[in-house]
C-alpha cells in the first residue's frame, strides 16, 4: 500500500483501561491498540497500526486519546465511525473519525497534553466509581496540595518523578529523546462534589510522571512533607526523594492539543 494512494486518518477515542494491559500492543495481551487495529481490519481488509498520541499504561484511562494511521479503503468518514463502534468492544468508543492531512501523526504532531487524576474522599467509594478513581478517605490538607501543585508550573527537568522507560516516548521537539525537561502549563486541585481532581497540562509527559507527581502531592497532603519541599526535589533529579506512583485507575488522559499551545497559566 503507497502512501500516495492512501488517506491519513485521525480517531478521537475514549476507554476504559480496567481491562486492557495498556495502549501498545502486546502478544497474547488484550490493549486498546491491538483492538482498534483488529476493529480495523475487519471492516476494511487492511493490516494497520495505528499510531497513538502516547502509550497509556494498564489500567489507564482515555477521554481524548489520539490515533492516526493509513487506509487505502475509499471509505466515508461517517461510515468508519460506525462501523469501529459496531466492532470495538464496549470499553473502546471512537467520538470522532476524519481525514487528515499527510503529514499529521497523533504523537509527532500532538503540541500538548491534558491529564486528570480523580480522588474519591467519601468513607464508602460507589462500586460504578471503583475502577475510575483512587478511593482514599484519609485527612489531607487540600490546600497545602494546591501550593505543592503550583511549584511545578513552569520548564523543570522532571527526572525525580520519572519512572525508567525503555522505550522512552519522544515530544515533538528533538531534543525530548534525551531530555527530561517539560513544560507544565496547569497544575492544579479542585473539589467537585465527593471527587479531588488534580488537572495537569504541558507539551509533554514522562513515564508516570503524573501518577507520581499526584503519589508526591498525596504525602503534601497528609503532612509528611512540606509543599516547599517540591522545589528542591525537582533540583535533586532523584526519583528516590517524590512520592509513590499513584494507582493507575484514577488517571485519565483528557485531552491531545495540535497547533500552538494555550498560553501558560
């Protein structure tokens, strides 16, 4: 199949990630990117992998997951978007299928990221909550965890709340391959009714990073470190010194920006 002959094609997907070992495709192991190229080629004959804005890990969720990939099937819009939710399972659902142009990659092309990481305080978590948020009713000073949050706005190398990836995802900047500097232009808490919800944008994100920056926030919270200490453990570059990865259930991937950022808040 000739790319000249070929449409490039742009999926705007939401899933649950409960059951699914992550976006990238294992053997042997259900993922969301094995599915939606299984979904693929039986609507349309042709073996593809579409490539994703970034690997999400087991267990994570997707509002705004990007794919992208080529198909020489002459096939409408509208008509791909039905069939892949005739064919995908449940969890999977595609909000929105359109060509794209040639050059445009989910992940080469993506400007920024939203994440969202959900807090259940209630004493008892509702069990249609239970696989999409952390349930965790312990006292924390909320607001000692927005003035932790706030610290990390700005370019920081973000090495201390890295975990070692193999296959490290790259930014569209060349320089991402062998940096891990980031700019984070929202950090930030809010209550909405029983949930805690820690809301972070930047153009690009570390191997868990934001569960462990949310881990490291949790200890803020419960006063066993001090919302100045950030600073310095974003100096250190020693993953050692943050706090524990945060369960991956109550991470969602919100949102892949194309096109300028938004201005830093």
């Amino acid at each position: 199949m000739s790319s000249e002959s070929s449409r490039n094609w742009k999926l705007t997907l939401a899933y649950d990630g409960t059951d699914f070992h992550g976006w990238q495709v294992q053997p042997q192991l259900a993922t969301v990117q094995g599915e939606l190229a299984a979904a693929i080629e039986r609507i349309t004959g042709e073996s593809v992998l579409p490539q994703g804005s970034g690997r999400t890990d087991a267990g994570v969720h997707a509002l705004g997951q990007v794919a992208s990939f080529l198909l020489a099937a002459p096939i409408p819009p509208a008509n791909l978007h039905r069939a892949l939710n005739r064919t995908l399972p449940d969890s999977i659902r595609v909000s929105q299928a359109e060509v794209a142009p040639q050059g445009f990659h989910a992940r080469h092309s993506a400007t920024g990221k939203s994440y969202e990481y959900r807090i259940h305080r209630g004493e008892i978590c509702p069990p249609w909550l239970a696989r999409y948020v952390y349930a965790l009713n312990w006292p924390l000073s909320v607001e000692a965890m927005k003035q932790a949050a706030a610290l990390v706005i700005g370019e920081h190398d973000f090495t201390s709340f890295a975990a070692a990836d193999p296959d490290l995802e790259q930014r569209s900047r060349p320089e991402a391959e062998c940096s891990n500097t980031r700019v984070v232009r929202e950090s930030s808490w809010q209550i909405e009714y029983d949930l805690l919800i820690y809301r972070v944008e930047g153009d690009g994100f570390l191997h868990h990073m934001v569960r462990n920056l949310v881990g490291t926030f949790l200890e803020v919270g419960r006063g066993a470190m001090a919302p100045a200490e950030i600073s310095a453990i974003l100096t250190a570059r020693d993953r050692q010194l943050a706090g524990p990865t945060a369960p991956a259930r109550g991470l969602f991937l919100a949102r892949v920006e194309y096109g300028l950022p938004h201005p830093m808040l």
